[in-house]
C-alpha cells in the first residue's frame, strides 16, 4: 500500500464526486418533492453537496420497490450460494475503492482519514464478506418426531427490511445491518443520518456494480422526522433495524405498535463504565485504553468508555497517565493521516457537547483537561480531549450519553462499590474492568449489566461475536451468526406420513 499524506487526501477529495440523489430501484432518483438538504464537512462548516431529501412519497416507492423485489424471487428465492457470490463481490469492490469510501467518510462526518481508511472501510467490507460466507453453511432442523411425521424447521428471509442508522460509524453502521440482512435473502430500504448520506449512496451503485438485483438494496437520504418515521411507520415494511439514541429508538417501539406490528431492533447506546482496580495488571495499558475509550472517533461511540471508575488508591496515578495520552488527541485536520481526533460531526452536537461541559462545572466536579472549542478558526466544529475528577455518578456528566470527548472520572472505594455504580446507569451497552484476579473479574463479568465485558481491555472484539445492549440500551444483536437471525424467521412445515398398502407390507 503507498503511504499517502494530507495533500494526497487533499487533492482527492477536490476531484471526489459526490452521489445527490436517492437511490431506488437500481437508479439514482431525486425526492418527489425535489427538496434538499446540505451535506456539511464538520471540518470547516462548509456544504459538500445537496442531497435528495426523500420523505412519505418516497418511502411509499422504495417499499413498493423492495416488495416487488422481494416476491420477484431474483434474489429472495435463488440459493444462499448464489448471495454469497454477489455479495463477496461486493466486498472486493469496497476494497477496490477503499480510498473513495474512506474519503466521503471522513470529509461528510469528520474522523481521521487513517481510522475511516483502517478501520472503517476494511471492517466494513469484511461484515458484508463475513454474512456471505456464513449464509451457505447455515442448516435447517429436522424435529425428532415418530415414524408418522416428518417435521422441518426452516429459516426464511423478512421479506421488506428497513434501516436506519447513526452518523457516528455510517458505513459500518449500514453494512452490520445490510450484511446479515442481504444474506438472508431480504430486500432492504437503508436510511442513512442526513449529517451522513455520503457513503451510503455510493455504497449502493457498489452493491449494483456486485450483481444485487434491482429494488434489493435500496437508499433513502432524508430527515429522521420524514423519511425514518414514514418507514417506522409503514403497514409493508416488515422489520425495522435501528442504531441511534435511545430517545428515537423508544418512537421506533411506537411506529411498530400503531402500523403493523414490524419486529424492531434497536442498538442505542450507552454510558460504558470502565472499572480499574488497584490491583490492575498493567496501569500504563490501562490508561492507553481509558484514553482511546473515550477519544477514539472524537467521543462519538455508542460504548465510548465514558465513566472512568477507579479504585481511590491509583486514581491519582492513573489520571496523570491518561492527561499525559490526551495531549496526542489533539483535534486535527481530518485528511490528515497523522490526526487522531477529527471533527464533531455537526454544530448542534458539537453545542450540546459544550453544554454538557459546562453542567459539569455548573454541577462541581473539577475540570482537569480541556473543555474547550478549538481551530475555531477553521469553521470546522473540534473539541479538544476533555476530562472531569470529582464527578459523583448522580451528576449528568455521568449519566447522560454525551457523545463527544468528554471522560468522567468517578472513584471508588472497592471493586463492591465500582460494579455497584457501574449499574447504576439506565444503559447497559458494555462495561470493561481491570484486575489481575480472575475470581474478581469473573465474578464482575456475571454482574455487570451489559451486553460486552472486556477484561484487561477495552472494545475488543470482532464479527464472530455479538454486539448489542442489555436495559435501555436496546435488545436485538448485531454481527455473528445471531445477527442472521434477526433477518430470518423459522418456518415449521410438519408432513404426515400415510404408510401406503406397499409401505406398511415393509413395515411388518
Ligand atoms: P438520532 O437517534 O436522532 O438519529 C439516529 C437515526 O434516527 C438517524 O438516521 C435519524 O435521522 C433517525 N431519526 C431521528 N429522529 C427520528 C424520528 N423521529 N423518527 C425516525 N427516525 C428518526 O441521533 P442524533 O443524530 O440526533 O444524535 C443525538 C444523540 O443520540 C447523540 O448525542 C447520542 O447521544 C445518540 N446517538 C447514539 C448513537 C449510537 O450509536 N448509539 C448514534 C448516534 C447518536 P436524522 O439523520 O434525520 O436525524
């Protein structure tokens, strides 16, 4: 791979062409409507392009669309190795054009071009890989009945899944839930976050491009209040896929109800405890974790390790080594390979970020690092790494989702006390904790309330495992095997077995 720097970067994205319209039923579309909204780079504040703002009347297509799709059978109905065909293709294309995808990640929602490059695009193309491999190897049961009977248990696709995703991870985001739910055989309606849609878009004539039949895969950019409502709330959509806050993830739970009853998953998020404890194995990779944790991809992580709770006797020391890290967090030009923390995805987040802020001050913890806005002068929305000591877990700082780089540091007196607090959060996304005693570790894992637990680390992880929240965090999971049948529902078909004259002569 050639090493490429920031002007490298820079000059791609002056020839980069963005994708406006919507994408349905195998071609580019603008709204009914023909209104729009602006795709924003968070890194100057300045407008990318203008994008099909779809909403009820679009929906209405793209679901027709997608049925038509799905009852057709060209894909819904042909065997799970020949899915697997397309959709590994699809996977090749991704990397053919790593480069472009990272670049519309980073210039539409500000994070480093090294870890959109790195992390986002490849992790992506290898969840789409992954479900395609998978789908061919997955087998249906045969109940243990008597000689009377032959009973299958099968698994069939949905049929019309709609998704609709966050800005924080926008192509990993689409691809958790386009991979399990393509590979099942459904037809999906993809939403992506308006601050977001850039990606998305081109995604699709990708998916084109691998052999996916028309109205298989279909995007819809558009406002939350319009175009995710309207697919919340439509009779023929059958399943609804979410990532988001746990406010909109509640309003999904209602679309259901008052439409058709659609199965709805929702990942929403969390406010992660990361326990340290005083026998802690390794300080220095534990504050390297507790930094990442919470600055990685500028705070904006569904399970960033927001509260630091740590055993009173180290907090001093750990809390030096994590406002030393801090420093390499610095906010940074996006296109830059060498930044590390990119910009807020949007004014707004980036004000209520700075709100947050000040309610800790307001509310008395001590602000040890950062706290500010900064390269105002870019017109881009940074925050600089930002921690608080002092902060009593009741304080909002504590148990708000904030969604920016912004580490609350709460000490404890025990491991007792630190998981006690740990649970004492609405969320239960995922919870870390340090220890070199396995009998603590373990007997912490059993209790804390979350659907990950990282022992000696944090965010580990990959495809083969489950990703999703206990509480208010949401229910359903994302990647692994259980992800595939989220997108599938089992189907019993029981035969009788009427012993014919010359089959019962066998039998006696
Ligand atoms: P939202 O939950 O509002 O957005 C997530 C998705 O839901 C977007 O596609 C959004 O569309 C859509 N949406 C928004 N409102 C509705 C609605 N009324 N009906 C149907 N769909 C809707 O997140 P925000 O972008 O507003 O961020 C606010 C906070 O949410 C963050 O600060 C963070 O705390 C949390 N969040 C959590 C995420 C996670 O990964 N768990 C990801 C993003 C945010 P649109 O783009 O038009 O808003």
């Amino acid at each position: 791979m050639t090493i490429r720097t920031a002007s490298d970067w820079r000059s791609d994205a002056t020839r980069l062409r963005f994708r406006r319209q919507a994408f349905i039923d195998g071609k580019t579309v603008d709204a009914l409507s023909g209104l729009t909204f602006p795709a924003i780079n968070p890194a100057s504040g300045s407008t990318l392009v203008s994008v099909a703002a779809c909403d009820q009347a679009d929906v209405d297509v793209a679901v027709k669309s997608s049925r038509t799709a799905f009852e057709r059978g060209a894909w819904s109905a042909i065997s799970p190795s020949a899915r697997k065909r397309v959709l590994l293709r699809l996977a090749e294309l991704m990397m053919t054009h790593a480069d472009e995808l990272a670049l519309l990640e980073s210039l539409n929602m500000g994070k480093p071009i090294t870890d959109s490059r790195n992390i986002d695009v490849p992790v992506s193309a290898n969840c789409i890989a992954w479900n395609a491999e998978a789908i061919d190897k997955l087998y249906g049961e045969i109940a243990p009945t008597g000689s009377d009977a032959l009973a299958l248990v099968t698994r069939e696709p949905l049929g019309v899944v709609a998704a609709v995703v966050p800005w924080n991870f926008p192509l990993l985001m689409a691809c958790w839930k386009l991979g399990p739910a393509l590979a099942a055989g459904n037809s999906v309606i993809l939403k992506p976050a308006e601050q977001s849609p850039l990606s998305a878009l081109r995604l699709a004539e990708l998916a084109m491009e691998a052999g996916l039949p028309e109205g298989v895969l279909n995007v819809l950019p558009g406002l939350g209040e319009t175009a995710g409502q309207a697919l919340g709330l439509h009779m023929d959509v059958d399943a609804l896929a979410f990532t988001g806050s746990t406010e909109v993830g509640k309003l999904f739970m209602g679309y259901s109800g008052k439409s058709n009853m659609k199965r709805v998953s929702l990942e929403c998020g969390g406010k992660t405890p990361h326990i340290i404890l005083r026998d802690c194995p390794n300080l220095d990779a534990a504050a390297q974790a507790v930094a990442s944790g919470i600055f990685f991809n500028q705070g904006e992580v569904c399970n960033a390790g927001s509260r630091l709770l740590v055993e009173e006797p180290i907090r001093e020391a750990l809390l030096e080594k994590v406002i030393a890290i801090s420093a390499g967090y610095m906010p940074g030009d996006p296109l830059d390979p060498a930044t590390t923390m990119g910009a807020i995805v949007s004014k707004p987040q980036m004000d209520r970020v700075l709100e947050y802020i000040d309610s800790g001050k307001n509310e008395g913890a001590a602000l040890v690092r950062g706290g500010k806005r900064v390269r105002v002068e870019s017109g881009g929305f940074f925050v600089e790494p930002t921690v608080f000591d002092g902060v009593r877990n009741d304080m909002r700082i504590a148990r708000e989702e904030i969604f920016g780089p912004v580490l609350s540091v709460v000490s404890c007196a025990s491991a007792e006390e630190a998981v006690r607090v740990a649970n004492d959060t609405i969320y239960g996304l995922a919870a870390a904790i340090w220890t070199s005693n396995i009998d603590t570790a373990l007997s912490a894992s059993r209790r804390l309330r979350a659907g990950s637990v990282w022992v000696n680390c944090f965010d580990e992880g990959n495809i083969t495992v489950p990703f999703g929240g206990f509480k208010q965090s949401g229910f359903g999971r994302d990647k692994s095997i259980h992800a595939i049948e989220k997108y599938s529902d089992l189907k019993t078909t029981w035969i009788k077995i009427n012993p014919t004259p010359a089959a019962a002569r066998v039998l006696t």
